[in-house]
C-alpha cells in the first residue's frame, strides 16, 4: 500500500508528536482536534520543535518549510480524513470517546484507509468493533517524545488482516521507527511492563527507600535504562500511568496492579507530570528537580 496522505486525530502531546513525523516523513499530514485550542496549541508544539532543532544545528530552515508546507490543522473530521490512506486516533484514554470517534471514522475514512489507535493499554479489538472493517484497525503506540523515540509497538487483534500489519510495519518504517508485533492483551507488552517498574518505584519513594533521583540513577547507570522509571512516569504522564495501571487491575483481577496512594495523590491534585509542571519531580525549569516536600519526616509519601 501506498501511503500519501495522513490523517492524526488529535492534537495533544502525542498526536502532535505523530503529526510532526508524518509530516517530516513526507506525507500530506492532517491534524485534527474538536477543539481550536487545543488545535493551536499542538501545532505550536510542533513549530517549536522544529526551532529548536535549527538552533541546535540539527536541522535546517529549509527542512523546516519543506515539513511545513506537509502539515494542515483541520478542525473538521470529515475534511480532515478525505482520501487519507493512513488515520492515527490519538486522543485521551477514555473507551468511550475512542469507541465513539471510531464509529465516526467508519462512516467518514475511504474505504482503503488503515485506522490505528494510539493506545497504551486498551483493547484493540473493542475499539475495531465500533466500525463496520475491523480487519483495517490495528494498534499502533508510539512513544513521548515521538519524534525522538524509535520505538512503535503495532498491536494485532483477532481480526487485523495481514495485509493492515504489513501496511503498518511499512509505514513504521518510513517514518523511521523499529516495529514490534504484540498480541491484543490488557497492557501489550511495553506498558505492562513499564507501569509496574514505576508503580514499584513510586512505592520505593513513599517508602523511604532512596530520593526520586537515586532511584533513577539506579536504574540508569545500574540496569542502562536510558531514563530512571520516575523521570519517564512524569514523561508519560501520571493520569496516563494511573489509568493503565486501573485497566491492567480490572483486566486481570489483580490488586498487583493497583496504583500506589501516592500515585493517586499526585493525580488528584493536579500534579500530572512534566505537562501540568510538576509531578514526581518539579519540572518548571525545564529539567527534573527534587520535590522534598512529597515525603513528610518519615520519608513517607504525605497524605
């Protein structure tokens, strides 16, 4: 399959992320998002990103127009996906609002378009079951920040056709990232294993046991994670974390799973991770600092 003409929906951290390597790889690229402002925003993301690597000497001016000219905002769907070989939803983890917009692109998308979901832990199958071609859907989940991480984990449900598997390895593969095939189980197999490493960390913390930044240079110089469990907790997002962590519970009936009291603190008030400003770490300079008033004197998390 040929791919041309791309369409992401959604414009947040991740689906301007996609966007941007789309665009970069040379397809007519389409961002769409419901909201103006948040339309804005992600195609702002994406500009400063392209700044930065001019100042930085990684890319060039003229990089940037050629990636540019690529790249249209959309805030209607139907415009957005007309004769779009390749959609990527990207929006919030919700069942419902996927579900929903799946049955949107069902009726809108041409009938040869591969439908991918941006999700990290819900079932690829419920989503394809929302349209009436659930051979064209498959999982597609890239990692934060998109443009730099090379990893995209494709997820197969029962009824993926191979020829949508291929497509999207193809497809991966121009856009520059190594391909990974899973199984549609609760979590795949990178969240699965990445919520639990930071749940066990953020337990660590509460705990006592060392400072966030200790116990992510352990992991980094210790085990050559390329970011401690913590720092990429706040990356992802808390609220994303939590909300994997939730989905893996009541798939698998599992307390193992549960999200740590800190965790949910850190949700409940806001403090989301690198996003909202602070999480784990304070991230208003830019990069990680210490939050020493996390723990109270004990070193245990405050309540």
């Amino acid at each position: 399959m040929n791919i041309t003409t791309v369409a992401v929906i959604g414009a947040g951290t991740m689906g301007a992320g996609i966007a941007q390597v789309c665009a970069q790889t040379g397809w007519a690229t389409r961002l769409f998002d419901a909201f103006p402002d948040g339309l804005e925003r992600g195609m702002n993301r994406i500009d400063a990103f392209w700044d930065k690597g001019i100042a930085r000497g990684k890319t060039t001016a003229e990089q940037k127009a050629e990636w540019s000219a690529n790249l249209q905002p959309f805030n209607d769907m139907a415009q957005a996906v007309e004769g779009a070989d390749m959609i990527i939803e990207a929006v919030p983890e919700l069942p419902e609002l996927k579900a929903s917009i799946f049955a949107q692109l069902d009726e809108l998308a041409p009938p040869h378009a591969i439908l991918g979901t941006n999700t990290s832990s819900l079932s690829i199958a419920d989503i394809a079951a929302a349209t009436s071609r659930p051979e064209r859907v498959i999982g597609m989940h890239f990692f934060n920040p998109v443009p730099i991480m090379k990893l995209l984990e494709l997820v197969r449900h029962s009824s993926t056709s191979s020829a949508t598997v291929a497509a999207a390895e193809a497809a991966g593969q121009a856009m520059g990232k190594t391909t990974i095939l899973v199984k549609d189980v609760p979590g795949f197999a990178t969240s699965r294993l990445g919520v639990v490493l930071g749940n066990e960390a953020i337990r660590m913390l509460a705990d006592g046991v060392a400072s966030a930044k200790d116990i992510d240079t352990a992991m980094v110089l210790g085990y050559r994670h390329p970011m401690g469990p913590l720092a990429l907790s706040d990356l992802v997002g808390l609220d994303v974390r939590r909300d994997i962590l939730l989905n893996l519970q009541a798939s698998f009936g599992d307390d193992a799973y549960e999200p740590h009291p800190l965790l949910e603190k850190l949700v409940a008030e806001g403090s989301l991770g690198k996003k909202s400003g602070a999480g784990i770490y304070d991230w208003s300079s830019g990069e990680p600092e210490e939050r020493h008033h996390l723990l109270d004197e004990k070193g245990h998390s405050t309540d």
